[in-house]
C-alpha cells in the first residue's frame, strides 16, 4: 500500500511540475535565445545536485559511467535545447501536447531494443496518435503544418530520446539509487552545457544591455531546479518502483497543465485542436493498455 501511493504522489508531482514546464521555457525565451535557454537549465540543475556528487562516486563504476552519461545526454541534454528550438516556433500548450508522444517511443523503443512484448492495439496506437500529431501540427498557432512540422520533430526527437532513456535506466541501472543516477548524470552533462554557454553566446554581455535579465533568469531557474533537478529525482525514483509503460504515462495529463497555463497565457486555440489531442491521447492509451 504504501509502494502503491508512494507511486501515484510521484505521478501526480511529475504531472503538475512537467506540465508547468513548458510556459517557463516560453517566458525564458522572452529574454534568451534557446541554446541559452537550454545552457542555463542544464547548468543551474548541474550546480544544485553538485553538492551530492563526491560521497557517490565509490558506488559508480566505469561501465555506469558510461550508462549514466548516455541517459544524461539522451534524457536531459538535447532535450533541453531540441525543446527551447521548438518553442520559438510552437505554442507552449502544443510542445507540452507533443510531449504526450514518450510513451509510444518508449514502446518502439522497448520493443526494437529491450526485448519488450507489445500487443497488436499498441502498434495501432502509435498510428493513432501519430495521425494526431499530424492533425495537431496542422492547426497549432494558426500556422501551417509546412511551418509547424519544422519546430514539431524537434520534439518528436526529445521524445524519442525520452523513451530510450526510460528503458536504459529501467534495463540496466536498476542497482543505482534515483538520486545517484540524477546526481551524476548532470556531473556528466553540466560541463559542455558551461562550454555552450560561455563558447558560443553573449551571455555575459546580456548583463549590461538586456534589463529583463535577472527576470528571465528566475523563470530558467525555477525550471531548472523544479522542471529539471527535482524532477528527475522523483521520475528515476518512479522508474524503479513501476514499469515503464506506467512511468511514462505521465505524459497523460501534462498537456492538461500546459493547456490551461496556455490558456491563462492568451495562446490561440482551433475547436480541432481537442479533437487531436483526443487522437493523441487515445493512441497513448491503447499503447499502454495491457
């Protein structure tokens, strides 16, 4: 019993600190470019789990090393810059929409890679909701799809990366406590994050010519250390006490979160919107159906 609500208190925290996400990479994007968006969550989530890292490394073997860092570029690294591209060009309601895609690429991911044993309905409902993403993509914005589909892969690719790190950790770091795996896959990915950072943008000059900076810096920030850090705490911990396929149906009610803060935010909104949404999430069902 206890096990069974400490999983659902997990799902419910990820559901509402996720969803939130995506507005706060859009008042980000007010105030930074995207690769400096992505730099600073990374970076900032790097320096707040720092202080964890040197009483870990007697449990981190060479080969974890290895697997750790492959989750940290998979499942944090190019997510956050491939999403931070993708907002300039789409609705925050519609990135977190499109976020809802993780389960199936955790199944095709599974399945391809993972020795994972999936039923006909699951097949059909990655066509399902691939059909919504279609439709979706067609009327986000008021844009075009030939406009929209240019922003949406990149989430489709977050996504993809998403699925294939749920099924690394759950494969083969189930020996590695949630809070390690967190801790150093960031000491891993935070290094090249400063290097973009400070490489390859005026991040600094920002401080003498943008007067919204330190606003910005809040909204990067709270992503950061709630979005990010503690975030994927309490995600590795709900990987290891439940199966994939229920982990990643987190992604159910995210879009709930993200369309209301897009709701408040004045984003525009087409009746056929809800009905991909409805193709989406249906797909999403019939892929976690048992």
């Amino acid at each position: 019993m206890i096990a069974k609500n400490l999983k659902w208190i997990l799902y419910i925290s990820l559901v509402l600190i996720w969803g939130s996400s995506f507005i706060l990479i859009k008042k980000g994007l007010e105030v930074f470019d995207p690769v400096q968006v992505g730099s600073i969550r990374l970076i900032i989530s790097f320096l707040a789990l720092l202080p964890f890292v040197y009483k870990r490394f007697s449990i981190i073997s060479t080969k974890d090393w290895l697997i750790i860092g492959t989750v940290g570029l998979l499942g944090s690294f190019f997510p956050a810059y491939l999403f931070a591209i993708a907002q300039t060009g789409l609705d925050s309601s519609t990135a977190g929409i499109l976020n809802s895609l993780t389960p199936l690429f955790t199944l095709l991911m599974g399945v391809s890679f993972f020795k994972f044993k999936a039923r006909w309905w699951s097949y059909a409902g990655v066509f399902i909701s691939m059909l919504g993403t279609y439709g979706l993509l067609t009327v986000s914005g008021g844009n075009a799809f030939s406009f929209n589909i240019k922003y949406g892969i990149m989430i489709i690719f977050a996504t993809l990366f998403y699925g294939t790190q749920i099924n690394i950790i759950k494969t083969y770091l189930k020996h590695i406590p949630p809070l390690t795996i967190t801790v150093f896959q960031f000491f891993i990915i935070g290094w090249p994050a400063i290097f973009v950072l400070f490489g390859f943008t005026d991040f600094i000059e920002l401080f003498q010519t943008e007067p919204r900076i330190y606003e910005g810096l809040f909204y990067v920030g709270m992503l950061a250390l709630f979005g990010t850090a503690l975030a994927l705490i309490l995600f590795n911990k709900l990987i290891k006490i439940a199966i994939p396929v229920f982990v990643s149906s987190v992604t159910y009610f995210i879009p709930i979160v993200a369309l209301i803060w897009g709701f408040y935010d004045n984003e525009s909104f087409n009746l056929l919107f809800f009905l991909w949404i409805g193709l989406i999430l249906s797909g999403v069902y019939l892929v976690n159906k048992k």
